[in-house]
C-alpha cells in the first residue's frame, strides 16, 4: 500500500469538494431534492466527520473535530436545519486541514493502536492503514452522491 498516494487522492477529493462550497450558493448547498436523504453540505460535512472517526476514534485518539459538529455530521444523521456562519465556516477550513493533519499526525507514526471495526459495507478496519484506505472509497462515495445532488438542484459543475 502507498500511504503517500493514499492522501494525495484524499487532498486532491477535498479541494474538489471545497470548490463545490466555493461555486455553490447556500440555499443550493442545504436544499435537499425529492429523493434524497440529506444535501450537499451534509455530505461534505459527513466526509470530514467520518474521517475522523474513522481514524482517530478508532484508534483511541482524541478527535481533532468538536463533538457537536461530529454528532450532527455522523452516519445515520440527517440535516438538521441550515447550520451556522461558524459552523459553516469551521467545517470549511476542516475540509483541506483535516487531511493535512491526518498526514502530519501518520508521518509522526502517533497510530500506535486500532480497535476493529466493520463497516456497513461489510469491510473489517483493523489498522490506520486500513482506516486511510476505506475512508478514500467512503469519499468517493459521498463525492459521487454529491455529484447527483448538483445535478438535482440544478447546480452547473464547473
């Protein structure tokens, strides 16, 4: 496996996604299409959120996320309202330096322990590395749903 590559393609995924909240309106980003679930921002917060857990949790280290934006942003949650200007903005500056972190903190080799962990998709996490690795196709995911979303609510991608 190539840890490297692994957070480059993360990175370059979040750059995407934070130009979707750079090119995309508010009422856009939290309207929520007839047959989905949950909106765009939901998505984006999600990927950040799950991240996190995925990683840091997992491996019995304190979250670099404040808890509330976790619970809100966490599987099986739904959109609860718009969030606010400093949720927004929070989310926002996690979404590039959630990664950044990730990597600083691998490279220092801080994942010293990981508690197993199946996920919905029936894949069983038993290292960081392997959390790093899922996580990617969790992103993907989300980044195809995201996708779709625009493609619901009208949004022309860039």
């Amino acid at each position: 496996m190539a840890p490297e590559l692994i957070f480059e393609t993360n990175m370059q995924l979040r750059r995407r996604m934070s130009d979707v909240l750079d090119q995309t309106s508010a009422a856009d980003l939290n309207r929520i299409p007839e047959g989905y679930r949950n909106n765009i921002w939901w998505n984006i917060a999600h990927m950040v959120v799950t991240q996190q857990l995925l990683c840091y949790n997992l491996s019995g280290l304190p979250m670099t996320v404040e808890k509330d934006i976790v619970k809100r942003y966490s599987k099986g949650s739904v959109p609860a309202g718009v969030p606010s200007q400093a949720e927004t903005d929070q989310v926002r500056a996690y979404l590039l330096s959630s990664v950044v972190q990730l990597k600083s903190d691998y490279d220092k080799g801080i994942f010293k322990t990981f508690n197993a962990y199946t996920t919905s998709a029936n894949v069983t996490l038993k290292s960081i590395e392997d959390a790093l690795l899922f996580n990617l196709f969790h992103e993907g995911i989300h980044f195809g749903v995201v996708l779709s979303l625009q493609k619901a609510v009208g949004v022309t991608r860039a």
